[in-house]
C-alpha cells in the first residue's frame, strides 16, 4: 500500500502582495503527478488545505479541481482541517465525495472514525485527526483532566480510537508536536503560542505512522515514522533553503514481531518559480551578465549591500526581476560597533556630530557638496526651532 504525504498547501495564499495560485495549481499538479508515477493507493493531505477560513472563491476553484482530478485518476483522497481551515466549510458535501473516495474529516463529535485500504499485504486504518483545542475536546470527555493542555486532548481522543492491532494504522493529524523537550524547526510564516499548543509525539505511540501537517519544514520529530512533509511551497523568506516535496510511505503489511514492514522516502517536488535570496551592489545584481546566470522569474528577497540607499532601487530590480518580493539593505559592519556619545562628544558641534556620524556609518568621509548640504539642513533646523544663535541653542536645551 503506498500513500502520498503532503500538507500545508494554503490554498488562495498571497506572499508580499503576490498571489500564489498559479505556483499552486503547478505544484499541485506535480503531486499528482507523482502519484501517477509511483503507482499511489492515495493521496494524504494533512491540514492548511486553505490559507484562510474564509477561502476566495478562486481558491474554492482550485480545490474543486483538484478533487476533480484525483476522481478522474481513481486517486483516492483524505484531507483534514488545520488551523487555518473551516472546518465546516471543509467538510461541506463530504457525504457525496465519500462515495467519489475524497474522503474529508467531518465536524468533530468527540470519535474519530477510520479510513479502510486494502491490498494483498492486509488493512491499512487511516485516521483523519482534524486540527482540534482542548476546548473541542473537553465537553465529549468530562471525566478526563485536559483543562488548556493539548497533549491530554489528543490523548483522550486517541484513546477513544479502537485501534485494530491486527491492521497497520495511519494518523492524518494537524498539530504542534514535539518530542519531549525536543521542538521541531519552524519558520516566520508559523505561529505557537510559546508551546502551550505543543502536543507530545509519545500520544501517537499507537500508529505505525502519522502524517502531519502545520509546520513548513519537512522532518522528523520523535520517532522516524512521525513527520511533516512541509509545505508544497517556499512561503516566506525564512523557507529559501527548504527543500520541498512530498513523502511516499510504502506499508508491506506487518512482521512477525508485530511491528509495520513500512518505508518511507521524501520526492522533490519542482516549483513554477522558486523563491530565493540574493545580495549584493544593486548595479551588480542588475548587470545583465549577472541577470543572465539565474531564473528572473524566481521570487525574490534581495539584500542590497550599497553604502547608501539608492533611490528607485525596487522598481530597477524588479524591470529585471518583476517578482522581488522584498527589499532591505544590509547594515555596515562599522554600525555593529556603535555605542551612546560620551559625555565629552555631548557638547561637540551639530555638524562634527553629523560627520562622525557618516564616517561610522559609510565609512568614508563627506564630499564638499555633501557639506555644505549637511550645513543648510542643521542651519533650517535651528531656524525652525526659534534659535537665534548656537550659543543661545546650547542655553535652551
């Protein structure tokens, strides 16, 4: 039995005003792809299946072609909710896509119900643990101490799954794990609360292997067989160096000992652009010979490294590169160094301040012109300020 693992596909998202629906339907269409070539019995997709609760309908577009497509590739489906989900508008016409094998997980009612494969090897038990708080959980297990705690919440619901022993069991779940006090890479685009919605990877004890969803960096956490397969999709800066794509889990049935003959192997999976970060000079990065060298459609966070900010600089990289993302400037190491004015630099003239001041900053001196610019602007400011005279200045301050 083999099972595609993806998550976090974060439908209708849109990354520094770009939208991403474009890059999504390609890298969607390479999953499914994949799962033609590798001869998938189904497709996971565990949580984030929209970037927003309230999904545009571009995005409701989107999705519906993608059951569209793995109906018309008899490419059975289970999908959850996450975080960024409704689960209610999720789970809406799951009844009639149950019958097509979209299997989508219903509004939780304190069971979870289990998904049933079968091949020559035995039953495969697929569990859609949609992305629950304790507050969810608490009014179907009154006698349990869960309070805000999440690992005792998905432990009460874990308990209440009759597991079959007899038959390999999946976990399709949307949460924070982490292995004791071992916590998993995350990025700027994911949000915990301090941990307190950290779930222990020891309440999954029971599955042969738990596909997870909610952090964008593909990994282990715990046990080999527990893992996030990360998002389709580099969206933020801090994702530059992730590598995307989707996990095949191959299930052979189970061994003697008990335990599930299961392996498992990350595939790339090739975007419509990438997004990376580039540096440097901006005449440099602009330099045809240099352009030349690299995708210009890739989506950008560039770090310009001139001494001083250049004027136009987004527009000028992006008549080269259209889809720079964002644009910063990389602080002169002279700054790294900088501390508060001694008392004796306190009394020091405004404009020998100023001097020092871009000195420490660029690292080269004034030029004439630059001077006597300096001099007018601290000469207006004075003006504006009422003071008539430096002396009568240093008297009011």
């Amino acid at each position: 039995m083999k099972f595609l693992h993806v998550a976090d596909l974060h439908v209708g998202k849109v990354v520094n005003g770009f939208s991403m629906l474009e890059d999504q339907k390609h890298v969607l269409q390479e999953v499914l792809d994949l799962a033609r070539t590798h001869d998938a019995d189904a497709l996971l997709i565990a949580g984030d299946v929209y970037d927003k609760s309230a999904p545009s309908a571009e995005a409701v577009s989107m999705l519906d072609w993608l059951f569209g497509q793995c109906i018309e590739q008899k490419l059975p489906c289970v999908l959850i909710p996450g975080n960024h989900d409704s689960a209610e508008r999720l789970a809406y016409a799951a009844g009639s896509l149950a019958r097509q094998n979209i299997f989508i997980a219903p509004l939780f009612d304190g069971r979870i119900s289990p998904i049933p494969f079968e091949d020559e090897h035995g039953v495969v038990d697929v569990w859609p643990i949609p992305f629950l708080k304790p507050a969810q959980v608490r009014p179907y297990f009154p006698n349990a101490e869960i309070g805000t705690n999440y690992t005792a919440a998905l432990q009460a619901v874990i308990d209440a799954c009759t597991l079959n022993a007899s038959h390999c069991n999946v976990a399709v779940c949307h949460q924070f794990v982490v292995a004791g006090s071992n916590t998993p890479e995350q990025c700027d685009s994911e949000l915990s609360i301090g941990g307190l919605d950290a779930v222990d990877a020891r309440v999954f004890e029971q599955f042969d292997y738990v596909a997870l969803g909610h952090l964008h960096q593909a990994q282990r956490i715990g046990r080999d067989v527990i893992r996030y397969s990360g998002s389709p999709l580099k969206y933020s800066a801090s994702e530059t160096n992730h590598r995307k794509g989707a996990v095949l889990v191959t299930i052979e049935g189970k061994r003697e000992n008990g335990d599930a003959n299961l392996s498992y192997e990350t595939v790339k999976l090739n975007p419509l652009r990438d997004t990376r970060r580039i540096k440097g000079p901006l005449s440099e990065l602009i330099d045809p010979e240099v352009s030349a060298l690299q995708n210009k459609l890739d989506y950008l966070h560039v770090t310009l490294t001139d001494e001083t900010p250049v004027i136009d600089a987004l527009s000028r990289l992006r008549a080269v590169y259209p889809n720079v993302m964002s644009l910063e400037y990389q602080a002169p190491e002279e700054l790294e160094g900088l501390k508060p004015l001694a008392a004796s630099e306190q009394s020091k003239d405004p404009f020998e301040l100023f001097e020092q001041f871009y000195a420490q900053q660029t690292g080269s001196e004034l030029s004439p012109k630059q001077s006597e610019l300096a001099k007018q602007v601290l000469a207006t400011c004075r003006d504006e300020r009422g003071f008539e005279s430096e002396s009568d200045e240093k008297g009011n301050a």
